[in-house]
C-alpha cells in the first residue's frame, strides 16, 4: 500500500520523507522496514499506551463537548521534535521492542465499547505512521457507528490521506509552526505538506493546535500570519489552540512560555478567528466557548471539567450556531 519499487529499494509513500529502503531497511519512522521487497508495518497490532481520556484533552473543544475517548497509541514517529513529550515512544524502534502482545482492529472496538466509549482516538505518538492499523480500526469502527479522531502532526502524503479521510471524524492538527525553516531546523520536516494535509482534514471536523515555544516561533509576526492562513484557508470557525511549552527531553534549558505571551497570541489570533483558546494552563475564561455573536460563555471549561449550555449545538441566549459537532 502506497510504495514504489525502485533500483536503491523500496520507497514508502505514506508520508513526505518518501523514505528509500533497501532490503531489511527501515523508514526514518522506526517502524516501517522493506521485507523482501514490499513494505510491511511491523508495529501493527502493538498498542504502546491505552487511556480514557476526555475529548477536551486532545484537545477537541468543539467535538462533542464533555465526551469520553477510547485512546490509544503506538510507537516511532516521523518526526525528530527536541520537545516531544511522549519521546519515550516517540523515538522508540521496532529492533529495539520486544515483539510481544498484537490487538487485532476488532478488539480495539470492542475494548472501545466495554469502557462505554463512542469515540476512538488516535494520539500519543504520529499515528499517520501507523497507517494500516489506524485505517483498519477506522473502518471497522464506522460500521459500528463508533467515531474516531486522530492527532497528529499532519505529515502525510496527499493520496493515502484522502484515503483514511474517509473513515476518520474529527482532526487534531499540531501545527508546529508557520516557519519553513523551522519545521526543516527543528522537525527534520517540512511546512508545505503539513498546510496542503490541513486544507484536506478540513473535509471533517478540524482543530489546530500551535506548542508556543520562546524564542523559537512566538513573534507576532509569525502568529499574525498563521491566524491569516487559517482563515483564508480553513475558515474563521476553526479553533486553534495555543498550548504552553514546558521543558523537556531536548530542550531543558528553554524556560516554559508564559501565560503572558499566550495570551497576547490568542488576542492577535482572535482578530481573525472565532475561536481561540490557550491550553496547559488553567483559566476558565479563556479555555471557554463563547458565542461569537452575544459574546457569553456558552461551553464553560474548568480544567477538564465540561459545562455545556448550547442546545443543539446553538447558543441558548441568541440562538447562533456554535461550529463543531454536538
């Protein structure tokens, strides 16, 4: 599935590195290896991290507001990120685990329905990476009118996303930066394919999610822009998410953002959009969902704790549809 044969290998088309394996080789993921000429995910079925989370924290504010998510994750990624939070499985390799346990799509649905969940989310690490087994899951869970999210970085190739897009219900994007160089100096990626993969999310439920990281990509300059390219392309009822940096993994010595330049993002963002919260920090005001008309707090958040006044999805004091699924 999505792969080309050439002289050097085999060449791996789900994501934009477009990774050449010869014999025995792996992809830059870690968990992509060519056998004896065709492409094989070798971590399918391995579950690194289970967990019942609230759908707030993907985040997905504007997702069924107050639900429960069945979440899973995997292992490797595309992606060499200095701040990853989960690089203990992040950066993991298939040589290096040990070959254990497989779930098979069917028990992942079923363990999906046993902890009373209607929604399955993808997370943790790249889950793109772990495309068969997302796809499979996905398509299964469909027939059992279970929905399914996925948070991801967005590396993925155009043709294989149009595929998954099918079966997929609500979209995560984190989108690093609205830096070329950026993505190229700190993600061992790019920034292009990322905001062509947003342009096709958008056919479902979309989110964005910008790690505001000092002195790295927090100029105003820059999240001018982003807002701009997010309304012209994706629309003003978008919500984004400015999320707080804390030092980790790579990047010990960065200081963690401030709540001040968190909150100077989210009112340059919200000259452009309807929706913008900030996130890893506590403050009910601005992790809230006010109506974009009347201007009052119709989703109210406590930490992770959903208060959810609309009705149908409507604002219960001037009736405005607030965007998002209900």
């Amino acid at each position: 599935m999505f792969q080309k044969k050439l002289k050097k290998g085999v060449q791996c088309n789900i994501c934009p590195h477009n990774c050449i394996m010869p014999k025995g080789k792996y992809g830059i993921c870690g968990i992509r290896k060519n056998i004896n000429g065709q492409i094989k995910l070798m971590t399918y079925g391995i579950i690194s991290s289970v967990n019942i989370d609230p759908i707030e924290k993907k985040p997905l504010y504007h997702f069924y507001p107050g639900a429960t998510v069945f979440s899973i994750g995997g292992y490797g990624c595309n992606f060499k990120c200095g701040w990853c939070q989960n690089y203990e499985i992040s950066t993991e390799r298939f040589e290096n685990l040990f070959d254990g346990e497989r779930h098979t799509p069917a028990e992942v649905v079923k363990k999906c329905k046993e902890n009373k969940s209607k929604i399955i989310a993808f997370t943790y690490n790249e889950p793109t990476i772990w495309y068969e087994y997302i796809y499979d899951i996905s398509k299964l869970a469909k027939k059992e009118r279970i929905k399914t999210v996925i948070v991801t970085n967005g590396y993925i190739n155009t043709e294989p996303l149009k595929k998954l897009i099918k079966y997929i219900d609500g979209v995560n994007v984190d989108l690093k930066s609205f830096s070329a160089e950026f993505y190229k100096k700190n993600c061992a990626g790019k920034l292009k394919p990322v905001l062509e993969a947003l342009k096709i999310y958008k056919q479902k439920w979309l989110e964005v999610t910008n790690l505001i990281i000092p002195g790295m990509n927090d100029s105003e300059k820059e999240i001018k822009e982003m807002s701009k390219w997010i309304l012209e392309n994706l629309g003003k009822e978008t919500p984004l998410h400015f999320s707080r940096f804390y030092p980790m993994y790579k990047l010990t010595h960065v200081k963690p953002t401030t709540k001040e330049t968190l909150i100077k993002a989210r009112k340059i963002a919200k000259k452009f959009l309807d929706y913008v919260y900030i996130g890893n920090v506590q403050d009910t005001e601005m992790n809230s969902t006010k109506c974009p008309k009347c201007k009052k707090i119709v989703i109210e958040r406590t930490g992770y704790t959903v208060y959810n006044k609309t009705k149908k999805g409507k604002c219960p004091y001037c009736g405005y549809k607030i965007a998002g699924e209900f």
